[in-house]
C-alpha cells in the first residue's frame, strides 16, 4: 500500500499542519508543536479535557477538539504514545484554573507517558485527574483491554459535563461512568500500513477477515473465512451483549479508515436489526470513521449502555470537526 | 574493576549504534507480537541520544545518564520511551556527581534502575518484557557472572515465555516462540556494557 | 479486496435501510425504494433539490440531503445511474410547488435518465430544471467532462439559494455559475472493488499512481511512479490553475473513501501552501471523504473561484450528515 | 417472410438469455473502457425481461416491446438501460397491435428504434457504442444482406474504432482495440433476430 505523504518522518508534523490550516477558525497550535488545542485557547473557570496518543486514528483525536468535548489533543507519532513534556504542553494549554482531565487509552505506552505528564503538571500546581478507556473485549482480561472507538463516547459526555461546568470530581465520575458501561470489538479484512515500514499490521490472505484486531495494526484473536455481515454482527453483538445488562444503548458502527462508507451503513443496517429483534432500544446512534487505523479495512461495534443523565450528556450542542 | 566516564559512554555509544541498526528487525518483531513500531521508536531515541553524546564531554556519568534519559523520555515515546528512560534518570541519581563507579556502585545503579522500569511499568521479571534482559543482566553484574552470555540466555529463556504485559500480552500464549521487541533492544543496548566490566 | 456486505445484488437496498435507520431524525424513504427524503418531505414554496447518480460515493449524495441541501437523493445501483421512474419519485417528493433543480453529474447514463424522469415530471406539470456538473478537467474535450466532487459544492450554494427562498431560475443560475467557477481532479494509489463482480477498476502495479481517475474505478488518463505528495498537488494543481482566473477560491480536498484522513490532512498542508505561494486566497477549505468511490485510496482536488455571492450561499446555515 | 410474435418472443428470449451468460465477459469488457458494471447491468435488466416472456402470452408484438421497454428502463440503469429501453419503446409504437411483421414492418421499427438511441445519447454511428452494431444490422435487414456476417464485422469495426460516446470517450484513442461492451451487448442481443428472419 503506497503512502500519500511527502516524507514518513514528517508524516505527523505535516498532518497537524495541515488540520491546523484547514480548520483556522476552529483549532490553533503551538511553537510548533504536535499540539491541536482549541481556538482562544482554555475557558476559565471551566474543566480542561486533554486526549490523544498515537496518530494514525484520525478524526481521533483532533477531530474531537472543540466547544462540548476536548479542550487539546495531543499527537504522538503513528501508532506511537506521545512523550511526557508533550502532554505536559497539553494540559498547560487546557487549564483554564478548574483542573484537568486525562481521558487515556489503556496501552502501556499512553498510560506511563501521561501519568508521567500528570506527574509534571502537578508539580507546576495544575490539579490533574486521568480516567483510562478500556472498551475492547476482545481480550478477557480487563486489566489488558485495550481503549478503541467508545473513548468518542468518553470524549463527547465528559465533554459535555465539563462544558456544564461540572467540576473535575464531577467530570470524572461521569467519564467513569461512560467507561463503565461502554464495550467494543473490532473485526478487519484489510490490514493497515505503517507510513515508516511501508508494511501491512498483519498479512491476511483473501477471504480472510480477522477479529478482536486492535486500531494499531494489532492482529486480531481469531482468523476465520469471511462471512457475511450479517453473520459478523451477530457474532459481535453476542460477545458484547454477554458483558451488558441494560436495554438502552448508544450503538457506534465505527470505520477502521478504508471501509468504504457504504459498507458501514450496511452493516449498521444488521447491528439494527439484531439488536431490536433482541429487544434493546437504539436510544442514539453513530455510523462513521470515529477512531480509525490508518487505511484497515474493517469496523468495530461499540455499545454504551446509557440512562437519562449521559443522554442528555450526549445531546448536548458540540462544535467539532469529527463529531457533530 | 572501575567503569570512567569515557568508557560508559563508549558502551552508550555501541549500544545506541546497535539499536539504531536494527531499526527494522526491531519492527518486525513488533509486526508480530505487537504493533510494528519498536524498532522505529528506539531508532528515533537513540538517533538523538547519539548525536547528543559528543556534547556530554566534561560532564560525569551522572550527568549523562540524565540527559540521556531526559532525551529518551521526549523522543521515543510508546511504552519503551517511558521504561527506558525512567532507568536512565534512575542511573542519573544513583550515579550523581560520579566521575567514576566502582563495581558496588555500578550494580546499584542497575538495581535502580531495575526498580525503576518495574515500578513505571507495573511489571516484574517473567512477564516478556524488557525486564527479562534488564534483571538478568544486573544479577549477573552482581554476582560477577560472564554477563555476555546472561543475555543470550536471558533472550532465549524470554523467547519462551507467554506475554503478560504490554501489547504482547494481547496474544498471551500465541506469544511463546517469538522474539520479544524490548528484549531485544535491551540486549542490544546493554551487550557493550559487558566489555568495560 | 473483500467486501462487508450480505449479498452483492443487496448492497444498496442494505445500505439504504442503514442510512435512514442511523438517521431516523433527518430522513425517510417510500415504498422500501432507494430514496432518501428529507424527513417531513418537501417544503412549501421551496425550489426542490434533487441529486444523485450511482451508488458507491457515499456520504454522496445521501449525506447531502437535509435543511440547506438537497431535498432528495435518488440512490441507483453501485455505480449505475438510477432510472427515471426512480428519479421522478424523488422529485415528486421535493417538490413543494416551486418546481425542482435536477443537479446531475455528466454522464451520459445519468444525464439520459434523469432527462427522462423531467420528461415524466413534466408530465405530471411539475417545472423541473437540470444543470450539469463537469468540473473533472482531467478529460480535454468540455463536452465529455465529468461530474466528481465539485458537485457537493453545487449541492451547497445552490441548496442555500433554494433555502433562502430563491425561484427556481435563479437557483438555477446560481448553480450554473457554482459550475463555471468549478474545477477538479483527481488521483489514486489503489482501486476500487466492485461489489458484484469483486474485481478492480484498475490494476496498479505497487509504487505506481493514476492520475485522472474517475469515481467510478475508471481509469485514470496517466500512469505514473508515485512522487511524494508535494509533487503530485503541484502538478495536479498547475492543470487546475491553468483554467481558472480569479485568486480568490474555496478548495476541496476529496478522499476517494480508502484513504486515511491524515493522509488528506498532509496533502491539504502542501496544497494550501503550493495555492498561498501562488498568491492565491483559500477563502473556505474542506477536507474529508464528500465523493468517494468506494475503497479507492487517492484523493481529488477542486477549487471554485468565489466571490461574496458564493461565499454567502457556501456559510449559510446546513444540517446534514455528510457536510457542516 | 412474416415474423409472428412467438417468433419475435422466441427471438428475444434467445437473446436475454444470451447476455445473462455473457455478463461477466461484458463486465470485463467495461472493466477495460468503462466502470465495469455493463454485464451486471443489462444482465439484471434482461433476467426481468426473461421472467417476464411468459407473461407476455396471448399479447401482440407491440405489448411485448412496450412491457420489455419499461422493464429495461426501470431495472437496468446507466446509459445502456435508457438507450436499449428507448429502443423497444420505439419498436412498440412502430409496432402496436401488430401480431405479426411484415419484412417492411420489422425493418420501419428497426429504424425507428436507431433513431431512437441516437436522439436519446445524442450519438451517431462510427462513435464506438451500441449503435455500431444497431444500424449495420438495420441496414443488412432493409438490404436483406446476411445479418449474423454483418454483426461479426460490425463488431470488428468498432472495435477498432477510437472513442466518441460515453465512459469509453474518456480513453479515446486509448480505446481502440478493445471492444465496447455495449456493442457486445447488441450483438448478443441481435443475433438471434437474424435466424427468424
Ligand atoms: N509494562 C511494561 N513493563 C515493562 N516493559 C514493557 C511494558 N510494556 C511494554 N514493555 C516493553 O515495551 C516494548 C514495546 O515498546 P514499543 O513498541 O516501543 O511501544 P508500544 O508497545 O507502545 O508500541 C515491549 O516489547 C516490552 O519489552
Ligand atoms: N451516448 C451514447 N450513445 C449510444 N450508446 C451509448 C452512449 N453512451 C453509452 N453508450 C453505450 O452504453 C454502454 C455502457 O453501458 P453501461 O456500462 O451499462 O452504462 P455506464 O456507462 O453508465 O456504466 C457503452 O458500451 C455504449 O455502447
Ligand atoms: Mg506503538
Ligand atoms: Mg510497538
Ligand atoms: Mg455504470
Ligand atoms: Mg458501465
């Protein structure tokens, strides 16, 4: 797979950039920086969300960046966890004096760089909280699950809260609450590919898809013969209705970059559809690229289990490039 | 046995030299158990590690483990970024104002350090990670055992095992046979420290 | 290249069915046919906007439907223009006794029948009006230009025109001079698959692109050795710039449906700064997937010369899925 | 020489059916000059058509167009389904209430039916398009010349011929060599009209 791009090595440089001059009225950057932060920067007396990790997941995270959810994203190279001084950037960017909310995949790199960063930016006195997004099941482990495409449902409730002028205790607890009710899993009949290596995540022969793949070009669990969607879904949405008890959900149908639209939509067709015929009410739902991985061909299913309050929450007005 | 300066920073310098050419095998490793960047991110780190080397001339050990570490943190990133650079900023207080390290001193900086990638990571030695080269190395400084050929028992032994931390652990036992990425770096890294010992 | 779909001969009846039920707020359809309405039908008084064409180019022209846009979107198979007694239903339903704008892209199978459905419609006494886009520069011959991803433009501005309460002739005009002032082209790294027969449009050997490709798997005109990315936007905007006068432009970005979004965010970054030294003023950007061609990995570049009219039209107020 | 309507009918279900076999090799063919969905296209439209004969009995020749026409204006789409559904609408006027067909007859509605796709693409002969094989043949049925031979070289004219109409315009001169698949498609069609008269 050949790359669009003038050089690997300035691959994320030139991809802020080019988000930050295509969106002036939205975003601004700083000296430089892999840095998206929102346009006038941090609102006083309001709680400042900071996200981000590896690049390569677009509109994720800069995307998210806007009045109603992130306050910064901050871009690591491809697939790789941002450095701490970064993040500590970030967080400087998004303190408007009510203190900061980490909302952090949970990978090993991104949890010791921004834990490292939480640790700086206490020490300049910036009172600092992190909640840790693990929405993928497809590993039993929940210590070792891994955060994917519910960390936008994160983003846009806690988002929400904080723009409600919720205070940091406040805005975490209803992250917390996401997080809790929030799984994921991810299937893909297309790897992607490394701007720097040039090379596939994985090798997948034809009539092949893979499933439990991570947004990392990460193998999945499992190589099976390629099914029909509808087959697929149900698959799916029993492993993820084995962990939920609610009814009311927030159905996500997320692209992993090269699906074409179309098929996303068709397979939002057969999550429907199984869902209702298992009597669970679509309260809410998203079809779409919300956390990609680079070009792989494929989708993830992500179900919130949701009551009044993170409805309303996620109703709430947001001006952004990746959510709307 | 006395480590001077000039001679960590040889060993420094043939690591990171090491590391920075085995850029790609480093990332097929990762290709497999992980997600294809190690080798990228180590290259980056060391690349600036090394141009920065020169510069440290006239500092003491202490001095050069910090920048290094310092240097590791901004720029590698990832999981290993963090790790490796939390040894070297542990190297950096144990080893303070030291021109030179005796034996004692030179194995209590590894335990720090050590202790350090453990505590970072949340991890301990068995887990196929960095560790499994990390710990061997130091307990065999500390014994005075031929620490070249810890290592390459050290790397088969974490060949073998099941992976419980970091994204290798996604395949847990699919894992066993294959090569861990940070293992792997580590042994690159820390081979030159055999000779000056 | 596998494809998520149940069955080929399914794929737009399913992802119709996707489509309206992921959006039940914005849409509806009839009669279980490929229709996507704006939800609440037609407006009274209101010049009727319809739009379409093959399948396959989604979020066009489906995502475009809604306050501000189009008022229907006549969805045929992939690729395949839609026939007229589908055509006229969607303009039946747009209609809100202001008569209906046909936009329709140019080629010969969709300028034939959506002809034949204002034929029908005239039949019926409702007053229908096409215009034709051809901003596809790639093809020498005007005649033969086709319709790409400058049409989401003309779906805008004259969509404005008609929500602002403009009479047919002069959402027509508007339209018509969105499609003077309306030049693209496009490029590929890798093809598109189609769903029935799985086969490419084109065969690319690795490390090669095709410039002047359509969105329909056609061909391109040229094959190259890829360049890095600053090559190609120079070379692809010297033919845009060769044909347009004015400096002052909105400039769209396309991804064909397969590319990643960093990787359009890197080439919007050495577009815009190709264009400013040129001196030319990017008024107004996008950058995103708006025309794809299923899983296509390339991307198309438009620029229309604007002045306060157009610019006015392209900020007025929109609710839709596929554009904000 | 009359030509009933179950001749017609049997003549026309020959030629469904011919093209619902040929569907991948249109494709391909459009693959090369067009999109790649001209196989697909006319075979859907034509599988209709083809369930549809039986319920064509007892109607005239006339019917039978009309109701194919609006069949393969509905179902099969692109530029080919007008074009060929604005033929047979042709066929049925020149056509109405006729049971059977007069040599004189058939070939008024022939020519009817070449007018018809000229006006509707706006094309004429020599263009590389369906009507390079549609107005040969209507020619060697008004000259009672051999209708199968005048298709073989139909075809192999514009074949060679560089392109004018539709997708294949794109190419142009690249165009040449290959063949175009609705030109094809006709062939398929036709063919069997020739043994009926
Ligand atoms: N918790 C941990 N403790 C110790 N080492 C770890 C831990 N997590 C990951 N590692 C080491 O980091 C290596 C992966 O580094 P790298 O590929 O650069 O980062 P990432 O996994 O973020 O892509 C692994 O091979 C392993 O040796
Ligand atoms: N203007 C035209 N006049 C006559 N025939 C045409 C014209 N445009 C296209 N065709 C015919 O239609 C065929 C293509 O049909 P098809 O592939 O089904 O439609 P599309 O080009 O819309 O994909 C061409 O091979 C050609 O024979
Ligand atoms: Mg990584
Ligand atoms: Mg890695
Ligand atoms: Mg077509
Ligand atoms: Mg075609």
């Amino acid at each position: 797979m050949e790359k669009l791009m003038q050089q690997a090595k300035h691959y994320v440089r030139d991809m802020v950039l080019g988000i930050v001059s295509a969106h002036p009225d939205l975003y601004e950057t700083r000296d430089g920086l892999p840095l998206i932060l929102r346009k006038g920067g941090a609102i006083q007396g309001k709680v400042g969300l900071v996200s981000g990790g590896g690049s390569g997941h677009e509109p994720a995270h800069a995307g998210y960046v806007g009045d109603g959810m992130l306050d910064a994203a901050v871009c690591g190279e491809v697939f790789t966890s941002p450095t701490p001084d970064l993040i500590l950037e970030g967080i400087k960017a998004a303190h408007g004096g009510a203190g900061v909310l980490l909302i952090v995949k949970n990978y090993a790199g991104d949890v010791m760089n921004f834990e490292m960063a939480k640790e700086l930016a206490e020490l300049e006195g910036i009172e600092v909280e992190t909640v840790i997004v693990n929405d993928d099941i497809a590993l039993p482990a929940t210590s070792e699950r891994r955060g994917v495409a519910g960390t936008v449902l994160v983003h846009k409730i806690a988002g929400a809260a904080a723009a409600a002028g919720q205070p940091l205790q406040e805005v975490k607890r209803v992250a917390e609450k996401v997080i809790a009710n929030t799984r994921s899993i991810g299937m893909a009949v297309a790897p992607c590919y490394m701007p720097e290596s040039g090379k596939p995540g994985f090798d997948l022969s034809p009539h092949e898809m893979e499933i439990g793949i991570g947004i990392h070009g990460e193998k999945g669990l499992e190589r099976k013969s390629l099914a029909p969607v509808q087959e697929i879904t149900a698959q799916l949405l029993q492993k993820l209705r084995q962990e939920m008890q609610g009814n009311d959900v927030i159905v996500l149908v997320n692209g992993m970059g090269g699906t074409p639209l179309s098929e996303l939509y068709i397979t939002y067709h057969y999550v429907a559809e199984a869902l209702q015929k298992d009597g669970v009410s679509i309260k809410r739902s998203l079809t779409g690229n919300y956390m990609t991985a680079l070009e792989m061909h494929g989708f993830s299913i992500t179900l919130c289990q949701v009551d009044d309050e993170l409805i309303t929450y996620f109703d709430a007005p947001v001006h952004t490039v990746g959510f709307r | 046995m006395t480590v001077t300066t000039e001679q960590f920073v040889n060993a420094l310098r043939k690591g990171a030299l090491a590391i920075i050419s085995a850029k790609d095998e480093l990332t097929d490793l990762d290709r497999e158990i992980g997600d294809g960047d190690h080798g990228i991110n180590m290259a980056r780190g060391f690349q600036h590690v090394h141009e920065e080397l020169a510069s440290y001339e006239g500092t003491d050990i202490g001095e050069v483990c910090k920048a290094v570490g310092m240097t590791l943190i901004k720029t590698v990133g990832g999981a290993s970024g963090p790790l490796v650079g939390t040894a070297f900023i542990k190297f950096a207080s144990a080893w303070k104002e030291h021109g030179t390290l005796t034996h004692e001193q030179l194995t209590a900086g590894f335990q720090e350090a050590c202790a350090g990638i453990a505590a970072r990571g949340k991890s301990e030695v068995g887990q196929k990670t960095m560790l499994d080269v990390w710990v061997p190395f130091t307990e065999a400084l500390a014994t005075r055992q031929n620490v070249d050929e810890t290592i390459t028992q050290a790397l088969q032994t974490c060949q073998a095992l099941s992976a419980k931390k970091g994204r290798a652990a996604y395949f847990g036992d699919n894992a066993i046979g294959k090569q861990d990425p940070g293992a792997q770096s580590s042994a690159l890294l820390l081979r030159p420290f055999a000779e000056v010992m």
